[in-house]
C-alpha cells in the first residue's frame, strides 16, 4: 500500500463519521506530519450554523494535540468532483506548512487534483518571516 493511499483511507474513514446532519455533506481529512505521523479529521456542523467545524480544522486540531507541529501531505475527501479546503482552512493549513507539503483533493475513489500551498493560498497572510 502506497503512502497516499494510507493517508486517502484514513481521510475517507474520517469522512464516514462526520456530522452533517444538516447539509448531508460529509467531509473527511487526513494529514501526514514530518515524521510521518497521521491525524484526521471530520466536518461537524451545529444549528447555529457558522460555528460548524471543517475537517481540515479538526485534524490539525487533533494533530496539535498529539505534539505535531509541520504538515507534510493533507488529503480531503467528499462527494464531490472538487472540494478544495475553504479559505480558513487554507490559512489553517498555512500556519503548519512543513516543506513541500501538498494537499490532495478527492472524490469518494481517488485523488482528483493535488495543490501546493501557494496554488491555493497565494500571499496567504504571514505574521513573521519564515527561514
């Protein structure tokens, strides 16, 4: 089994436990760490419907807590022919940038487009330098 496909299934496993009860669309997300680590995530929506959680967010979230710190690789999956990471999330994404790191977007069988960071995100906002 490749890497990708590791990190696809976690994201599509993510994806099935998601709370959409409302919009019905369940996102999945899965990150690979520098140290090859995975974290993933799932959308949970809320009545009150903006204070809903991506995904995106709630891996790094739960990568956060498990000591992680540079993103090397994200795969997010829907039901969908492209859904890319919502702008926030791409600011969320930014924020742990490891070197290279590419995000892959997919449907609910493969990978359907891979980005960079500033494919998605250019001049994404930046409180210091980077080395």
């Amino acid at each position: 089994m490749t890497q990708i496909q590791d990190l696809f299934d976690a994201a599509k496993a993510a994806r099935e436990n998601a709370y959409a009860p409302y919009s019905k669309f369940k996102v999945g997300a899965a990150l690979r760490t520098e140290d090859g680590l995975i974290f993933s995530g799932c959308n949970v929506e809320n009545a009150a419907f903006p204070e809903g959680v991506c995904a995106e967010a709630g891996a790094i979230s739960a990568m956060v807590l498990g000591g992680g710190s540079q993103i090397s690789e994200v795969v997010v999956i829907a039901d969908a022919a492209l859904c890319t990471p919502c702008g926030g999330c791409r600011q969320k994404l930014k924020e742990f940038e490891g070197q290279g790191m590419t995000i892959h977007v997919a449907d609910l069988n493969e990978i359907k487009q891979s980005f960079t960071m500033d494919g998605l995100l250019p001049a994404g906002f930046q409180l210091e330098e980077k080395d």
